[in-house]
C-alpha cells in the first residue's frame, strides 16, 4: 500500500508540473492559443449597398455570405452598419479596418469570394460604392471597440483640390488640443472617393447633438482660420447603427466558439451570427 501511494504521488508531481508548463506556454503565447493576431495596418475599405425591397432578404443574403468567409476562415474583420440618417438613410455600409495594404493582394479566394456574393448579396441590393482609405489618426494601433460603439457617425468632409495635407493638420491639431480624438478615426482617401472620412462614435443617440455641435465648432474654426483661402469645399454627415449580426469578426470566433446559423438561398428561417 505504501508502495502505491507514493507512485500515485510521483504521478501527480508530474501532472502538476507538465500543467504548469502547459500554462506557462498559454501565457506566453495567448494568440496562439486563443485566436489570431489583430491586424495593425493603416489601410480601410468601406463598401456601400443600397438594398432592395424588401430588405429582409438582402439581410439574409448578406449573412449567407458572411458564413462564405467564415468557411474560408478568413482573417479579415468585417463591420456592418444600417444607414438611419442623412442622404442615403436605408443604406448599408461594411468596411474592413486596420489592414496592410499587402493584404488587398492576397485575399481569401478572391474569385470564389465574388461568386458568392453575386448570388447571395447582388440580387438583393445596388452596390452603390467601394472606396479605400489610409488610417491618418488613431489613438490606439488596431482598436475596433469604438468603430463598434452602437451609433458611428460617418463626416465625409471635402478639401480644396491639392490641400488634403492641410484638412488633416487642421483637423489633427485641433482636436487633439481639444482632446476630442481619443475615440475618433481620420481617414485619407485613396481610391474610390475625394473626400476624407472622420468616424466619430457614439454609445446613445442622445450624443449626437453633442457630437455635431463638436463638429460644427471644428470646422468654423477651419473656416476663420483659413478664410481667405477657404479649404473645405463641403461636408456630408450621416449616422449608421451597428449591426453586429451582420458583422464577421474572426478572432471573436475563435475565442467564444461563436455559432453561425446558414440557410440556403430560399430559405425563409433567419440566419444567425453571434460575434459577441
């Protein structure tokens, strides 16, 4: 009996000590065990569709495509916005952040990932643009939190031709010395629009007037200091509303063991995408 109890006991020093080894592992390479690497690129995608009555079935369709990408396993983040105010009220905008710009050469299955979305997101909605920017300002390398606060105002702001350069510094140093940009993205554009993007997030919607009141007293600051040589040309704002059942966010995936539920094309069930 002696005998045995002290094998039993040799044996649970092992397992202890394999144990902690196992979690010192862990601990030492979190991504590894837990999820993918975040992206920290510069580059942004932002895609617009206007959907087709009724709008239930280019949801539908556009979480069908969802599921395309999380059975490629694709790395990339995608956000989803329903669009509740300005010009293009009813639209939808996804987009992709914090990307390097390599990554638009090797992206999952690039024709296989447009066939799927010719059948599953084409039918049911006008695309009605596709613009790609460089991430000018952000207070923290890779922080999605606040592009997936409830309500994302989107500013579209256009400067005079060949001053972007200055918009930038005006909008950078004001700002900052105002401390307004902890939570805010300025994005260059460089293919598919002229004008910069300023996202400003937001948890209620009870802050947007305090928003735009910010905003407004930002550009007629621009406006004194440069009015001899103006150098905004016009601005556009509108405010989507998070959609997180129409996002893909990988990592979250993999650290929750997330459930996707897909439907066929005519299926009337709803799909179900769990990213929180």
């Amino acid at each position: 009996m002696q005998r045995a109890r002290s094998a039993s006991y040799t044996e649970i020093k092992k397992v202890r000590r394999w144990s902690s080894l196992v979690a010192a592992c862990c601990a030492a390479l979190p991504l590894v065990c837990f999820g993918a690497e975040p992206s920290t690129g510069t580059a942004a995608r932002i895609v617009a569709w206007q959907p087709h009555p009724p709008v239930r079935d280019f949801e539908l369709g556009y979480r069908r495509h969802l599921d395309w990408h999380r059975r490629h396993n694709d790395p990339w983040e995608w956000h989803g916005w329903s669009i509740i105010s300005g010009e293009r009220a009813g639209a939808f905008v996804d987009g992709t952040f914090f990307r390097d710009w390599s990554d638009f050469d090797n992206a999952v299955a690039p024709a296989d990932d447009a066939a799927d979305n010719d059948v599953n997101v084409r039918p049911y909605a006008a695309l009605q643009s596709v613009a790609t920017y460089e991430i000018v300002t952000a207070t923290r390398a890779n922080e999605t939190s606040r592009i997936t606060a409830p309500f994302l105002m989107f500013v579209y702001i256009e400067s005079a031709p060949g001053r972007g350069a200055e918009l930038e510094a005006a909008i950078r140093d004001d700002w900052h010395t105002k401390q307004r940009t902890s939570d805010s993205l300025l994005l260059r554009p460089v293919d598919g629009t002229d004008q910069h993007l300023l996202l400003l997030p937001a948890e209620r919607q009870a802050q947007l007037p305090a928003l735009a009141e910010a905003l407004e007293q930002l550009l007629a600051r621009i406006a004194e200091r440069h009015r001899n040589r103006p150098l905004v040309h016009s601005v556009r704002r509108e405010t989507g509303r998070y959609r997180p059942d129409m996002s893909y966010i990988p990592h979250a995936h993999s650290e929750a063991g997330a459930e996707l539920t897909s439907t066929t094309r005519d299926s009337e069930s709803p799909v179900r995408l769990t990213t929180f």
